[in-house]
C-alpha cells in the first residue's frame, strides 16, 4: 500500500490556478518586496498566525496577538496567548524542518500543541469524531492503530509524486485532516506542514498569509472540507485551497506595488529638491540634504550616494568635505 495516490481529479480550474500562481509569483519575485522587508514579513507572519489559529476558535484579535507577540501584556484566556506563542516558534523554526518527515512532523505538533494538550508531540491512541456546533459527527477520524502508517505512506506520496506541487500540497493538508493523527491541533499543524511544503518549492510562502485568506473565508473552507469527504476525494478541496493562494499573491503583489510607488515617490520628491538646489548653488553637500529632506547625515548619505549610483549626481571634494553636482561624464568635470 506504499505510495498509493490519494483520490482527487486534476481539473482545469486547477491547472489554470497553477498557471496564474506562477505568474503572480513571478511578479512578486521582481518587485522583492518581501525578501527585502523585514516589517513586511513580520507583518504577514502574525496575520498567518492569527488566521490560524481563529479558525480554530482562538478569540485573540489581530491587535491582541501582536501586542502578545511585542512582549506586550494581554487580558485573554491563558490558553489562547499559549496558543499564539507556540505557533509563532514553530512557524520561525520553518526553515529548520524536513516536509518529509514524521519526526518533525511530531516535533512541530509538540512544540504547537506544547503545555495544552496531553498527548502533545505524539499521535493520538484514541479514537475521534469531528462534530460540528450542534453535536452532528461530520466525520471519524483513522482509528489511532492505522494512523502512524498512513501518515508515513501520505509523506512518501508527497515527496516522490510526479503531481505540481501546489497540488500536492493541498492534497496533504486534505488527507492530512481526513486521518486526524493527533488528539488536538490537525487543523494547525495541517496548515503549517501546507507552508512549510510550498515555502521549500518556493521560498515566499514562508511569508504569505494564505491562512488569513482562509479565515476571512472560512466557510468557504468547512464547506470545502465537507464537500471532498462526501465526495470521497479531495478535487474541491484542492480548487478552493488554490482559490485562496492566488487571492493571497494578488494582495502581496499589490501591497508590493504600493510600497515601490511609495519608494518612487519619496525619490523623486528628494531628487526635485536637490534639482532646485543646484540651479541657483553649484553643489549640494550633506548638510543641505539634511536640511532640505529633512533626514538624519546616514540618510543623507545614503540619498547622494544613490543618486551618485544612478549617475544623476558627481561626487567629489570640495574644501575638504565631499560636494556633489549634476552628473557629467568625468572628463567634462571641472
């Protein structure tokens, strides 16, 4: 039973969703917004955790977690700020884990799951049912005998699979829930191993907050659930996963373009100022910049040498201090 293929269709909603994924990510890689900031990626990073961690009924707000997560006091349920702590060390520990396999499968429900649940960092030796808010079991999970193996066979499928890997990712994170290996925490760890896939193929999800597009549509989500397991397979599981993918790219690639708009602007506005400087002086020095941009002398410095870089501005010493003009070619220079 080694390898067997989980049951799902490739249809063309999925491959069109795989093509617009890859454009999306190549516009982002262009723009390097989230590989150049930090605050940007720290930003996304609670929002993933947020995302999270509210589908499974943690009642922290965005604010809350953040302030938790600043070393700020919060007046919340201890379980809950336990909640946000443990995920955000597992998530900053992704780059340390293998997809494949079981122990840190184990490790990072352990460390999830850390001081909350009994049986943290182990499968689950109890059988379970999944019910929903009036008592209805909407499914059964593996009985806990089974549950080792075919997390081991879903782990081995994942990493010798021919399949593209933003559906093969779905298709673990769906069957992952469908076993339910462990007593407390499948839908968390299921959406970290879901990261943690996809940031191996490709280094920005790490910093996406696809979770949070799933929270905003977590209806969406229980439905999609619920549609596979009467289907008895994953296609519609998959479709929405995607679904929500593109939507999180689109709103990093936008994000991306605002702040690189941003970035144009403030050069430009800076460069008119030193333009307007330099028709009525012949040079323009790191005081002025400071004095006209209203900027610390390392920013200064950083605005001239820039635009020394871009060629719009000659550098050179003038009464022993360094005095910049417009850029002409050196020989032309006085």
């Amino acid at each position: 039973m080694r390898n067997k293929k989980p049951p799902f269709e490739i249809t063309n909603q999925m491959i069109d969703y795989v093509a617009e994924i890859a454009e999306l990510l190549g516009k982002l890689n262009v723009t390097d917004a989230l590989s150049s900031n930090p605050t940007l990626r720290r930003s996304n990073r609670i929002r993933t955790i947020h995302g999270s961690l509210a589908i499974e009924q943690n009642t922290l707000s965005l604010e809350q977690v953040t302030a938790v997560l600043n070393g700020k006091h919060v007046l919340a349920p201890p379980k809950d700020i336990a909640e946000v702590k443990n995920a955000y060390e597992i998530y900053e520990r992704l780059d340390e884990l293998d997809p494949y396999s079981v122990d840190d499968l184990l490790t990072a429900h352990g460390i999830m799951t850390r001081g909350l649940v009994e049986e943290s960092g182990m499968f689950r030796t109890r059988p379970v049912g999944v019910v929903d808010s009036e008592g209805h079991v909407l499914h059964f999970g593996t009985l806990p005998q089974y549950v080792p193996d075919l997390v081991m066979e879903l782990l081995d499928w994942v990493k010798t699979s021919e399949v593209h890997m933003l559906i093969r990712s779905c298709v673990f994170h769906y069957e992952l829930e469908l076993i339910h290996p462990f007593a407390d925490g499948n839908g968390r760890v299921g959406r970290l191993w879901h990261t943690l896939l996809l940031s191996k193929w490709n280094p920005a999800f790490a910093w996406l907050p696809v979770e949070s597009i799933i929270y905003d549509r977590q209806q969406e989500y229980y439905d999609a659930i619920n549609t596979s397991n009467d289907a008895g397979e994953s296609t519609v599981f998959i479709e929405f996963i995607l679904s929500a993918i593109k939507a999180s790219l689109i709103e990093a690639v936008s994000t991306s373009d605002e702040m690189n708009d941003e970035k144009m602007d403030k050069a430009t506005l800076r460069w008119n100022k030193i333009q307007k400087h330099l028709k009525t002086h012949d040079y323009i020095m790191n005081a002025d910049v400071r004095k006209l941009c209203g900027v610390s002398a390392a920013t200064a410095n950083r605005i001239l040498s820039s635009f020394v870089e871009e060629r719009k501005l000659n550098k050179y010493r003038e009464g022993g201090h360094w005095a910049y003009k417009k850029f002409e070619k050196v020989g032309n220079r006085r």
